[in-house]
C-alpha cells in the first residue's frame, strides 16, 4: 500500500494530482484519470492502466496525454506520471535503473485507489522499465496483471544507430547532461550503473504467467527490429508480437489505431 503521508497535492483543485514518494525517498509527480463516463463496463472500468514514459518525455507531455485519453475512452482509469529528473518529478534520471522504483510507486497508487486490476504499458526507456518492474515484482503487492513494452531495447549500452549514439552522448558527457537539463528539461545523474540492472532480454523470462505484449514499429531509428524478435523469443512462446508496419519510436509515433488496439489489449487480457 501507498502511505498516505507520502501523498500531497500539487494542485488542490484538482485532487487527483498529486507527489508520490519512491521507496529510496524521490518524490514523483502522477497523475490520476478516471475511465471515460461512457463506459459501464465495470469488468473493465475496474483497471488501471499506469503508463511509463520515454526518456525526455513526462505525465504532460501531448503523446503522452494522447495515450492516457485513449486509454480512458476503452474504459480504464489511467495513472500517468513523470519518472525521476522529467517533469515536476525530483531526482536525477538513471535511464532506467532506478525509475523502476517509481514505476512501482505508480502501481502501488494505482491499487491504493481501489483498482484491483493493473496493468503497465511502457515506450522507450519506459518499456525496458515495466519490463524489469514485472519481472522483480511478480507474486509481491507490486505486481502487475498484464505488461506491454513499446519500442523497448532488448539490451543495454546499445549504440549501432545514430540516435542511440546521440542519447550516449546526452547521458555520459558533461556537455550532453547541460544540453538534457536545458534543450530537453531532463536532470540526469552523472553516475555510472554500479551494479549493472537486470537487462530487459533477461527478464522477459520471468515475467510468465503475466500477459506480456511486445510492440515495435519496422521504422524505429532508435532500436532495430532485433529488438522486439530477441524479446519476443525470451518469452518462449508466451509474449505477444506485434510490429507495426510504418510505425517510428515510442509514444510519438504512435498513432490513435495502435493505442486503441492497446487499450483493448490492456482492459481484456
């Protein structure tokens, strides 16, 4: 359960945005929507689907914000919020070491409110995270009761494109975190990982029996298609496949047909 001392309005006219605490004390910006009035389906309505975010991204961002009302319009309350070092959110960003501490905040939140059913969808370096975050919680109160990663890496340090070049570049330069904290509005630590996290290859395995949906467009710039295939065969058999045809990377390029088909797949695994 969430402590509700932990919890303190960011603005009081609306309540259901609040500061949530992580465990290792990072305060967290979330975000709370209620399903869309239009849906009686209490099967459905009792979900909640919490959503984690690319790296630079944050719960106000419009690709971000678009997600969240699809999601509501296929009849889930849905939790978006900012991981640490985005947003009004706290900290440094790890690039998705410890950002599984606020995923699991977000959760934790989300059962709070009373929903007994939920489910996380991750873009990015927030598919690497609800990755990791159903692997470690699986049988604990944090786990999840379905997971989808989009446009996930399948392993870390990767840099054959050009992007994920850049993003080194951003992340383990001292020039680079200047132009994260002023061009991108990202606070990123400057430490390296010590230890190593448990890769994203290596937790698909130990997600099961969870529901697991690997989603990645064949126009990514970021992470080829051997992403999502290394992935997907991790699970053996058991994870869900989808490319999508024209598709780029993450929540911007994905369009109101893909999230609605996710919403779907989210509410009635």
């Amino acid at each position: 359960m969430v402590d509700v001392s932990s919890l303190t309005s960011v603005h009081p006219a609306d309540p259901r945005r609040v500061m949530l605490r992580t465990d290792d004390g990072v305060r967290i910006e979330a975000v709370y929507e209620p399903p869309a009035a239009s849906v009686t389906d209490t099967a459905v309505t009792g979900t909640a689907v919490v959503v984690a975010h690319g790296f630079t991204g944050s719960a106000d961002r419009p690709a971000v914000r678009r997600a969240a009302r699809a999601f509501a319009e296929r009849g889930a309350a849905v939790v978006t919020f900012s991981f640490r070092g985005h947003g009004g959110s706290g900290g440094r960003s790890t690039v998705g070491d410890r950002e599984v501490l606020d995923l699991s905040a977000a959760v934790r939140w989300a059962r709070e409110l009373g929903h007994a059913r939920v489910v996380t969808v991750g873009f990015s370096m927030g598919g690497s995270v609800v990755l990791r975050h159903a692997a470690l919680e699986r049988g604990t109160e944090g786990r999840v009761d379905a997971v989808a990663a989009v446009s996930a890496p399948a392993r870390w340090y990767y840099r054959g494109t050009a992007p994920m070049r850049r993003l080194h570049w951003v992340v383990t330069r001292p020039t680079g975190r200047l132009v994260g904290r002023y061009g991108f509005r990202t606070r990123i630590d400057r430490r390296a990982w010590d230890p190593v996290p448990l890769s994203p290859v290596e937790a698909v395995p130990l997600i099961a029996p969870v529901p697991l949906l690997i989603v990645h467009g064949d126009r990514d710039a970021y992470f080829p298609l051997d992403h999502p295939r290394t992935l997907a065969a991790a699970g053996g058999g058991a994870a869900e496949l989808w490319l999508e045809r024209g598709m780029g990377h993450a929540e911007n390029a994905a369009d109101e047909e893909l999230l609605a088909r996710l919403g779907g797949w989210l509410t009635r695994r």
